[in-house]
C-alpha cells in the first residue's frame, strides 16, 4: 500500500472523529481498510511461510496452516 493511501486512511479517521464523513468518504474509508487489510495479511502469510520450527531431534519443519473450523 501506498504511502498516500495510508496518510489519507489516517485522514479519513481524524476526520470522522471531528466532524464526520459524508457518505462518499465513509464508503472510500471502507475500500481502502479493506485493502489494507488484504494486504497486510498477505505478508503476513508470506512471512510466516519462511519461519521454521525447531523439532525436539533438532531439525527444522515449516509452520503448517491449520484448516479453518465453522
């Protein structure tokens, strides 16, 4: 994410705190949160996949993704 998107992000939250957001701007915060998030947990995602866990014989395995559960 652009450095532009999170300073507007920042601005977006400032101003709902004062005096509000129009329809417009709320909507326009959504989008750029949610891209935000998206991005943050695909590289979140990618650096765990280079974390390796030390096993009691003292080799290394990869961490597993567990399943989602409903």
């Amino acid at each position: 994410m652009e450095k532009e998107q999170i300073l507007r992000i920042n601005e977006l939250a400032r101003k709902k705190k004062t005096v509000g957001l129009t329809e417009a701007e709320a909507i326009e915060q959504q989008e750029l949160r949610a891209q935000y998030l998206r991005e943050f947990r695909a590289n979140m995602e990618e650096t765990l996949k280079a974390v390796r866990v030390e096993q009691a014989d003292g080799t290394y395995k990869p961490l597993v993704k567990k399943e989602k559960v409903n």
